[in-house]
C-alpha cells in the first residue's frame, strides 16, 4: 500500500504561509489533514495562533465563506498606516453601541477597518484617561494591526507597535497644535 502524499496547498493556501482568520487575527497554516467526522472525510486546514497558544482547524471547504484571507499586501499595509494618521472620529453615541461597532470592525479581518479602532480609540499621554473597556477594545485592534504588519513587513511585533504608536502619537501631536494655532486665530479676530 503506497503512502498517501499530504497535501501541501488547497484553495490558494500552503502550508507554512501566514494567513488572517477574521475572528482571530494572523495564524500561520502548518498542515492540511483530512479527519473523518461523523463518518465522512473532512480535509482541514490545520491553523497556529502560536501568541494565542491555540490551534484552529478549519474546513478547507469554508475557508472563504469564514473569511480566511492572504495577509494584506503593501500597498493595503501603506494605507491603514495612512488612515492611522487621519482624524480621530468619535460619534456622539452610547459607548455600548460604539463598542459593538468597534467590536465588529475588529472581528471583520478589514485592516483598513482595524486601523480605525485603532485611531479612534488612541489616547496620547495628556489625554484623558480611557475606561476599562476602551483600553480593552483598543489593545485588541492594536494587536490584530501590529501582527499583521509585522508579518508583512518582517518584523518583530514589539516594532511593528512602535511603528505604529509613533505614527499615531505624531499625529495626535500634529493635530493638537492645528487646533491651537486655529483657536490663536479666532482669538486674534475676535
């Protein structure tokens, strides 16, 4: 009986490549096996999150309809550190329903929705302090951000934060003297 050959790609992904689960952020797929479930054959995608310590095995069949997707390319890295740099928006609703929307940009995949919350949620050190729950929502989308340009642009996460908080704090900066300069000048009209 000859040995089966593993599969090493299905669906456009190979084993060993670094992909976004939507709900978990990057993972890396490290085996395709076929498992029998209720008695019929199941090929999975064997998943790593090796920060979460978790492993997820996922339907080669549902990959696309759970949303599983390649990481971002360059072009789309360089656009939510661009949105990053934009100004902050914060609509004038309760916090639970703002939470949800936040909640499920996150769980979206969207790193162009991710960069959002991340924005949004950013408190430069003379700012406020954030409630509990902010923190919380704004350090998940800061992580499911800084994994997935670490990935894409080889680096360690500790520096794909950095980079990241550094482009945020210099816009907040940046946008703190454009409102001051602004209220110096209503003042000098007035």
């Amino acid at each position: 009986m000859a040995a089966k050959k593993k599969t090493q790609q299905r669906n456009g992904f190979r084993i060993n490549e670094y992909i976004v689960y939507p709900a978990h952020g990057v993972g890396k797929i490290v085996s395709i096996e076929e498992q029998e479930v209720a008695g019929a054959k199941l090929e999975l995608f064997v998943i790593d999150f090796e920060q979460d310590k978790m492993t997820l095995r996922v339907p080669t069949a549902k990959s696309e309809s759970v949303g599983m997707r390649k990481l971002s390319g360059e072009d789309l890295i360089r656009k939510s550190l661009t949105t990053l740099k934009g100004k902050p928006r914060v609509r004038r609703t309760m916090w639970s329903r703002r939470a949800q929307e936040y909640e499920a940009k996150i769980n979206s995949g969207d790193l162009i929705a991710i960069a959002e919350v991340v924005r949004d949620l950013y408190r430069a050190e003379s700012q406020p302090e954030q409630s509990y729950s902010e923190r919380q929502l704004y350090e998940q989308a800061l992580d499911r951000m800084s994994r997935e340009v670490a990935a894409v642009e080889r680096l360690d996460e500790q520096g794909a934060v950095q980079k990241i908080t550094g482009i945020l704090s210099k816009s907040a900066s940046a946008l703190r003297k454009a409102v001051a300069e602004e209220d110096a000048a209503k003042e000098e009209a007035a």
